[in-house]
C-alpha cells in the first residue's frame, strides 16, 4: 500500500472516530435530558400529590369546623332554652314609669338663620389716604353692599322670628301631647290601684309584651281578666311547639361518603328540655307579673300555658293547655328562681300541672280560665279582637313585630329609650330578596304626614338597611305614596294591616264594634312639609294642611322635554268609565260639576297643571286618570317620540312639593298617552299607578276607550 493511501486510512479512520464520539455525546445528552425530564415530571407529580393532600386536608378542615359550627350552633341553642328562666330574671321589671314620656323637646335649632350677616368691612373699600375710586373700592360700591347686606339681615331676622314662632308652635303641642298621654298614664295608674279590671289586664298585659326575655321565635298570644275581689290576675299564654328544641343533638363530618350527618336528640332528653323550656315559661310569667305589681293588685295569679296546635283527638286546631299554675304573692316571693329546677318548681313547689308527654299534646286540666271570671278583657289573642287604637303602643309594637315573624322573619323591638326613629327591626332570610327591614310603627288616628315616609326613608338610608315598611292604623294621603314611589318603602295602612293580621292568624280591629271594622277618623290633617319648625315626631300630627283635608286640595303640576305642543286632561272614573261628560277635564271643560277636579295655571318650570281635590270626588268614583294628547291645532304632523323626560309634580295647596312622579316616554307615531291614574284603595287613600298605554289614533281614540263619544 502506497504511503498516500495509508493516509486516507487514517484520515477516514479519525473521521470515523471523531463522528462515533459525537453520536455517543449527543446520546448522553438525550439520555441526560431524558432523565431531567422525568426528574421534572417525578418532581410535578410529587408536588400535585402534595397539593392534592393539602387541598384535601383543607377541604375536610373546612367541613369538620362547619359541622362544629352547627354543633355548636346547637348547643347554644338549647343552652339558651334551659338558661330562658335565669336570663329573664336579670331583665330589669316592667313598671309604670316605663310607660310615661319624658316632657322634652327638640331644642330650638335654626340652622343658618340663626348666624348673622357679616356686614361689609369699610377698610376695604378706602384707598390710602381715604376713600378711593378704584374699580369696585369706591364709597359708592361700598354704601351700595351695605344697603344689600342690611336688607339681606334684615330678611334674615324675619325669616328666624317666623321660624321660632312655629317651633313654639310645633313644641307647645308636643308638650301638650306628652303632657296628656303622661295624664292618661296617671289616670292608668289610678284605676290601677283602685283595681279598675280594664287598667289592671291592660297594664299586666303590657307587662309582658314589654319583657326581653322571650327569645324572638317564641309567641306572644295572652288572654286575661281580673278579678278584683279576689284580686286574681286569670291569663291563657301560648307556649312555644315542640319543634323549638332541637331534633339534632349533633353533627359530624362523614369523610369517606362527603357529607355530614346530624346525630338525633335522643326522645326522652328532647322532651325533657321541652318540659323544662314549658315550666320556665309559666315561672317567667309569674315572675313578671308580680315583678311589675308596684300597686298590690295581685294577691294571686292563675297562668294557663297552652300551645295553638291540632287537638289528636278531633284533629280540629284547639288551645291545648299544656302547663298551669295558680301561685299566690306571698307563695312566690319565697322562691329563689335562678336556684330553682324549673319542672320540680311549678310541679312540687307550687303544685302545678305539667304534662308528662307534652310532645303528644298531652293535656292537662286548665285552672281558672279568664272567661270564668265573667268579665274577660283579651289583650291580644283568644276572644273578641283587640282596638288597635286603644292598644298600649308597646303592645302594638309587640304585635308588629309578631306579625313579621309569622312571615317567617326574624323580627325584634328596639329599646325605646334609644331607638333612632326604629321601632321593630326585621330580617327576612329570603337570599334574593330579603334583607335588613326597618319598621316604623305609628299609632294614629289621621292621615299620616308625608314627613314620616321622608323620616323613614332617611332612617333606611343611615342605617344601611335593604327596606322600610310603616305601618298606621289609619292611612297615607297622596303625597306619601308619591314619595314612596320607586323607592325601597312598603306603606300599610289600616285596613291592610287588619287585612295581614287576620290572614296570619293574629288578631286586631280598627275601633268600632265589628270584626276588623273601620272606625271613622277624623278629618286628616299633615304638617305643611313646605314650613320648618316640625323636627321630630311625637304624638299625632295635627296641623293643617294635609293632602286631602276637606276643603283642602292638591296641585298635579307635568312637565317633560320636548318642543311639541300637548293638552293635558283628566279623567274622573270609575273603573275604565268616566262618570259623565262633565267628568272630562280639558281645556273646553275645565272643571268637573263639583269642582273636584280643575284645570289651572301651572306653576313655575311645569307646562300644565290640574288642581285635585281628592276626599271632595265622588263617592262612586275610584280612580283619576291624567292623559296627555298632542294638540293637532299647534303640531298637526307630529308624535311623541319627543315626549321624554316626564313627570308629574305633586304639592299641597301652599304649593310645598310633596313628591315627584315620573311617567312613560312617548312613542313614534302614538299621538295620545295615558300618563297613570290616582287611584282609591279599599281603606279610602289614593295611590298613584304607573301608566303607559299610547295610542295612534289620538285623543279621540283614547277617550272612546274609557266610555266618551266624541262627535
């Protein structure tokens, strides 16, 4: 072999090396790589496993501390029922000065009337070396805003004198309320000690109803009499049901199936603490009755205990009494109650009856009843229904508040002495739309102000809650659902509440001897809301001025954006009819016969107005129906597409605006429109529905509508 091809041997030979070793490098890279790679995904595994573990762990944590919860949820629970006894010996007892006011008032406060005027400073008008006649620093200038200011104090005194004379006013009747309800009070006392039977159940009655002790879910139905020669107070109370104990005893977190699970209260010891829970009531009731005996009226008390429930018997709904009790005072005061066994107390100490399966319905052989005394007074429940309007205001609360809770809401009073304008507060557990409810309870006998909604409203907003509702025993005039309209308020009125009341199975009338009976009110009469002076609210309003006060009448003043030219008419109805002809107002018929309902000038920034005198329509009319029609003499070729931005301004006959109502926008090619109607509920007030409904054919077509021909 030459020397040159042993070279290329060796050259192809290197070559072939140099190539081997960098396919063994190469391997050991991807085997390298294989084996981070896998490293990683160990390493990934490893880690997803350990935030699997944790999660899970997590996860049972967080449903074992809710299955705690709920035990103890429980526990405190029936730790509250078997403490009921102790906790309400430690409320303070209810007395008759918890019923009295205090005489104050509102202090004075002007607001900015009462702050002077600055007058004008002569130092700065003079130039140097004495007066100047520069631009706006002259002595001319300077007497010139002297004189305005001057005149402007002087308006200013006026307008503070005028103030302070209403608020002595507006103050001299609350004095003079607070200072009759408190001689009211003195009379109650009086009777009270004389053993006058009304005055004694009246104040016992409220006695309890004013008590803390009752845990919110438990009922407050009583009936009572007295009889003062005995000196027996004789009273039904309901009890709680059975449910009110517990059924769970426990729960627990169940792993392996994910899902917790309730131990069940054994029988025997569930109906044991509802024994206890029943004997507790019948102590605390004693307790408070006697507690609140400052006059000696009581020389013994008689308490039935029964639950509102199906007799097994007859099937049929039935008072069962399941506890009662007849304790003399010198008896009781020997008892040390927060010592006591409740069911040993009442069944060994006091020789009561208790039933011994009360979650049966077993009954027990009532003591005296109140209709033995023969002369039975019922404070709430149990008889001829209670007069809203002769009820003690906290025993009115009290039944407002049990009234929420039979709607299924959690419902509580406030304390009196600090409530902020709320007398019952309420939750409703509905998730959508539930919420916080403040509630205003107002016990009158005229026409609410709409001052009280505006309080209210302002109330609801301070206190972050989702809704405000204010009852009445009489009613609202068209000011207040105007103002209420489109915002979170509810308005009972009256017939309405009785209305609830009896659909929930509580009982109330509106004076008068019927059943849920209307008594007649006297004429309504509101605060003028356009006049300060009128802080606060106690007692019944009663200055001139209201929304349907006879004589008196309101102004309906529209308004909207737009150039198109609009008549504005009403319609006295009765249903979709006009009562007649003369029942349409418009600018050829402007007033009714009556002179109910009459078009006038509007005021200032409205287009048109129509003044309304409600309580003056006709008795067989229900509804007031405000339309708008484009006026073909003015814009024969146009809609009310351009008719936006409406509204109906509501004022009282001062023209102090009450409210604002907006209305529907027109529509293209619709020529007429029904803005919304007044109209009269069942218990008398006016409301205000929305309207909306156009019509292409004009007012022509829509007064066919409602009954009138037009030539």
């Amino acid at each position: 072999m030459s020397r040159r091809s042993s070279g290329l041997i060796g050259i192809w030979a290197e070559t072939q090396r140099q190539q081997q070793r960098l396919r063994e490098a190469e391997h050991r890279e991807r085997v390298q790589f294989q084996r981070e790679q896998e490293r990683q995904e160990r390493a990934a595994a490893r880690e997803a496993a350990r935030a699997d573990r944790e999660q899970r762990a997590a996860y049972r944590q967080r449903r074992e501390a809710e299955a705690r919860r709920r035990t103890e949820e429980i526990e405190a629970r029936v730790a509250e029922l078997t403490g009921l006894l102790v906790t309400g010996c430690q409320v303070p007892a209810f007395s008759t000065a918890a019923l009295r006011h205090p005489e104050t008032v509102e202090p004075f406060n002007p607001g900015h009337l009462g702050q002077p005027l600055p007058m004008p400073d002569p130092g700065l008008y003079r130039a140097q070396g004495g007066w100047g006649f520069g631009a706006g620093h002259g002595r001319e200038q300077y007497d010139h805003d002297l004189r305005a200011a001057q005149a402007a104090e002087a308006t200013r005194q006026q307008q503070l004198a005028a103030y302070r004379r209403q608020y002595e006013q507006w103050a001299a009747g609350q004095l003079a309320e607070i200072r009759e309800h408190n001689a009211g009070v003195e009379e109650m006392v009086a009777a009270l000690r004389a053993g006058d039977t009304d005055a004694v159940v009246d104040y016992f009655s409220a006695a309890l109803y004013a008590s803390s002790a009752w845990p919110d879910e438990f009922p407050h139905q009583v009936s009572a009499a007295y009889d003062p020669a005995a000196r027996q107070l004789v009273l039904m109370w309901e009890l709680p049901g059975y449910d009110i104990v517990p059924e769970a005893k426990a729960v627990r977190y169940m792993p392996t199936a994910d899902q917790e699970k309730e131990t069940v209260r054994p029988a025997a010891q569930r109906r044991a603490v509802y024994r206890d829970v029943l004997a507790q009531c019948v102590l605390l009731v004693l307790r408070d009755l006697f507690a609140a005996d400052g006059s000696g009226a009581l020389e013994s008390v008689v308490v039935n205990g029964f639950v509102d429930d199906h007799d097994p018997a007859t099937g049929r709904r039935a008072e069962i009494v399941l506890a009662s009790a007849t304790v003399s005072r010198s008896v009781f005061a020997g008892l040390h109650l927060e010592q006591v066994s409740a069911v040993d107390c009442l069944t060994d100490g006091l020789g009561g009856l208790l039933s011994a399966r009360p979650d049966q319905l077993a009954a027990v052989r009532p003591g005296r009843m109140p209709a033995d005394v023969g002369r039975g007074v019922v404070s709430h429940g149990g008889g001829d229904d209670p007069d809203l309007y002769e009820m003690d205001p906290v025993a009115f609360e009290a039944l407002v508040a049990q009234l929420f809770r039979a709607r299924g809401m959690q419902a509580v009073m406030t304390t009196r002495s600090n409530d902020g304008g709320v007398d019952v507060e309420a939750l409703d557990p509905d998730p959508i739309s539930g919420g916080r409810i403040i509630v205003q309870v107002k016990r009158y006998r005229k026409t609410v102000p709409p001052t009280a909604v505006r309080d209210l409203y302002g109330t609801v907003q301070g206190a972050g809650a989702n809704k405000g509702v204010l009852v009445t025993t009489s009613g609202f005039g068209p000011g207040s659902y105007a103002f209420a309209n489109g915002k979170p308020l509810t308005l009972v009125p009256g017939e309405e509440l009785v209305g609830l009341l009896q659909r929930h199975g509580l009982r109330g009338r509106l004076g008068g001897g019927t059943q849920g009976g209307r008594q007649p009110a006297p004429p309504a009469a509101a605060p003028d809301e356009g006049a300060p002076g009128t802080p606060g609210d106690h007692g019944e309003p009663g200055a001139p001025g209201a929304p349907g006060a006879p004589g008196d009448h309101n102004v309906l003043g529209m308004s909207w954006s737009g150039a198109v030219a609009l008549d504005v008419c009403a319609l006295v109805c009765r249903g979709t009819r006009v009562l007649s002809d003369d029942h349409f107002v418009f600018f050829n018929n402007p007033a009714t016969p009556d002179g109910a309902v009459r078009a006038v000038p509007p005021p200032r920034g409205d287009k048109a107005a129509v003044r309304v005198a409600f309580e003056a329509l006709p008795a067989d009319a229900d509804r007031l129906v405000l339309v708008a029609a484009v006026d073909p003499a003015v814009n024969p070729d146009a809609d009310l597409a351009g008719f936006t931005d409406a509204r109906i301004r509501l004022a009282d006959a001062a023209g102090a605006e009450l409210g604002q109502l907006e209305v529907s926008d027109g529509r293209a090619g619709e020529t007429a429109l029904v803005l919304g109607s007044f109209r009269r509920r069942a218990n008398g007030d006016w409301d205000f529905v929305l309207g909306g409904q156009g019509y292409e054919g004009g007012l022509e077509e829509l007064l066919e509508d409602y009954g009138i021909e037009v030539a």
